[in-house]
C-alpha cells in the first residue's frame, strides 16, 4: 500500500482518513435503531457505503449496514455517491431482547478450568482473525435456508443466566431440528474453520466474501475441510448436540463486516429491512 507519509503510523491514519470526513455532512436519523438489526439506505448511483472507518460496495441501489448486537449508543453510516460522502447518525435503541435462564447439566461446562478458560482464549483469538477478511462478494440476499425445513429460529440476544450466572448475550438463533438433519451453507464461500470448539462443539465457519462469515454450530458430523469451497445449499454437516448445548439443535451465526446480527434479518426479504435514507 503506497501510504501518504512516511513515519508515524497515527499522522498517516490521519492523513488517510482525513478526506473522508471532510465530505461529511452530519445529519440524525429519525427512529432509534435495534442492535443486532440490519438497516438499508437505498439511493440512486451510490459508489461505496461507510461506517467505523471501514468502506464497501453497495448492495444494487442500497447500502446495507449491519448494527452489532453489542452496539450502544449511536453509530455513524455513510454513503458516496458523486465523489461526496453524507453522513447520518443513528441512535441505537434499547436492548430489546429478554433473559433466558438455562440449566447446563455438566457444570465444567459454565464453571471453567483455567486449561479450559485457555482453550476458549485461543479458540477465540482463531474467531476473531475470520471476521475482516474482505474479498469478492459471493452472496445473494436473501441466503438460502441452513435446513430443508426451515422452523422459526429462536433467541437471537437473549441474555443467558446459565445455571445462575450471568453470561454473554445469544448472538445466534437457534433451529431445533433432529440429530443427524443435513446442514446447508446459506451461499457459495470458503470454508475456513472446520473443527470443535470448547463452546460451540463441531462448528463450521464459511467466508462468504464482503467480510461475511456464517457460523453453523453443535453439530454431530463435519463434512467438509478447512479450504474447502461451497455452493449455495451444499450440505456441510449434520445435526447435533456437541460442546454447551441442551439438545439436538442448528445454532446459525453471522458476522458482517465484524457486526453480529440476527440470522432471521439475512434470511428474509432485504425490502423488509428498515429503510434509514429516506
Ligand atoms: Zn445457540
């Protein structure tokens, strides 16, 4: 990458932001929006959308910005069009999503060994590398549905209170389903984590380009490889109950562009999702 300046890493951060929030025109947006959601800012002859210092291609005549589960505040989103940046403030409402209280019967599981407590470390630090890896979209909105029946998928941001104690939020939904069900990639990617994991047990991540990943967890069976590309409604893998889970059950996640939101938003019709633009 040619940088602007040689030296200090912040004068040339700054330096290369600078143009963009030069073009800024500030401006709130009406109606408080829901962490987890996904909003659309559609307009004629956009060139790039924008939000946290990081920029992508529209979406047809739309900019979709995904607004992370884990989001407070506001958030600021952007779109070009002609060369100029305009800018809109969002307000992020209130969590919306209730608590659920659940009883893990294995509590090596809730109460972790610090062997464990590593392990998830790492197996984390391994996650987080996947969420900012770029490259050509190779999706279409709506994905294609993980299951051949498809039942309605539950507790996306619930907070969970596991055997009393207070744990992160649900950042996926679940879809009960039987042990031994086939699980399909919602598009075409790269597979690139297939293994267990302490939590989430058999667990399979696709890259899916435009820094979307899918995650497909608990399952009984992996049958894919790590590298491996996929087509839309390839089977990957089986139901099950592997790592923390209470029963056979699809756990489906996504990040987009690092935000983590609700599956059911990816699933369904983009003509649904809030409209913020006009
Ligand atoms: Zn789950």
């Amino acid at each position: 990458m040619n940088l602007p300046c040689k030296g200090s890493i912040i004068v040339c951060l700054v330096l290369l932001l600078a143009p963009f929030e030069r073009r800024l025109e500030g401006e709130e947006s009406p109606s408080a929006i829901v962490p987890g959601s996904v909003v659309r800012w559609s307009a004629d002859e956009i060139e790039r959308c924008g939000k946290g210092g990081h920029r992508w291609a529209p979406l047809g005549d739309a900019c979709l910005f995904p607004i992370s589960l884990t989001e407070r505040g506001s958030v600021r989103v952007a779109i070009r069009r002609s060369g100029v940046w305009k800018e809109i403030s969002l307000k992020i409402g209130a969590y919306p999503y209730p608590v659920q209280r659940l009883t893990i019967k294995d509590n090596s599981k809730v109460d972790l060994s610090s062997e464990d407590l590593a392990r998830v470390r790492r197996e984390n630090r391994k996650i987080g590398a996947l969420w900012r890896q770029g490259g050509d979209r190779s999706f279409k909105l709506p994905l294609a549905p993980p299951l051949a029946k498809l039942p309605a998928g539950g507790r996306f941001g619930s907070q969970r209170i596991i055997n009393g104690t207070p744990k992160s939020a649900h950042s996926g939904a679940d879809f009960a389903a039987l042990k031994g069900t086939p699980v399909k990639a919602v598009a075409g990617g790269v597979v690139k984590l297939a293994e267990e994991h302490f939590f989430a047990g058999n667990s399979v991540f696709i890259d899916h380009g435009d820094e979307l990943v899918s995650m497909y967890f608990h399952l009984d069976e992996i049958l894919v490889e790590e590298g491996q590309e996929v087509q839309a409604g390839e089977v990957v893998a089986k139901v099950g109950s592997t790592g923390r889970s209470t029963g056979p059950h699809l756990h489906l996640g996504f990040r987009w562009h690092g935000a983590k939101v609700d599956p059911a938003l990816l699933l369904g019709p983009v003509e649904d999702l809030p409209e913020i633009g006009r």
